[in-house]
C-alpha cells in the first residue's frame, strides 16, 4: 500500500491507524544488538512480535517475520526500527 492509500485510510478510519501503530510499537527500549533469536516484544496491543535470526534468505534480523532495514535510530522516549513491511499478523 502506498502512502496515499494510508492517508486515505487515516482519514476515513482513525481507529485502523491506530490498531496498526499498536501493532508495531512495543513496549521499552529494544536496540538490535541486545536482541536474541527467539525473544518476544510486547506491542501496545497486547500481542507480542518474535525476534527471528533465521529467516528465509537469512540476511536479515526479523521481527514478526518483517526484515529491520535501519536498526537503532536513537529518539528522546526510545528507539526506533525501520522494517521492509507491515507486521500485521
């Protein structure tokens, strides 16, 4: 989905934006190098996202199955990831 289509959804259905941010935002400070095959992150939606350093072309640190593409950007209230797709499972 491109960013269009997103800022169609934003506007016509707030509440979905904000299910796929809690989806996606986990709770504490999770930097890269402190992350181990199997851990579990818990999102603000009450589910959790698993680490996974064996994913299937095995050349990326995984988190609910999406590759981190830019780790550790340091922000004022945490740390943010960049992932190649929406964890939406």
């Amino acid at each position: 989905m491109d960013f269009d289509g997103f800022g169609l959804i934003s506007v016509s259905f707030p509440f979905l934006v904000s299910d796929v941010l809690r989806r996606h935002v986990v709770r504490g400070t999770w930097f890269a190098s402190g992350l181990i095959d199997g851990d579990l992150l818990p999102t603000f939606s009450n589910r959790s996202l698993g680490v996974s350093n064996d994913t299937p072309n095995g050349q990326c640190l995984a988190v609910g199955r999406v590759c981190i593409v830019v780790r550790d950007i340091t922000l004022t209230n945490g740390v943010l990831h960049v992932i190649d797709q929406l964890a939406i499972n």
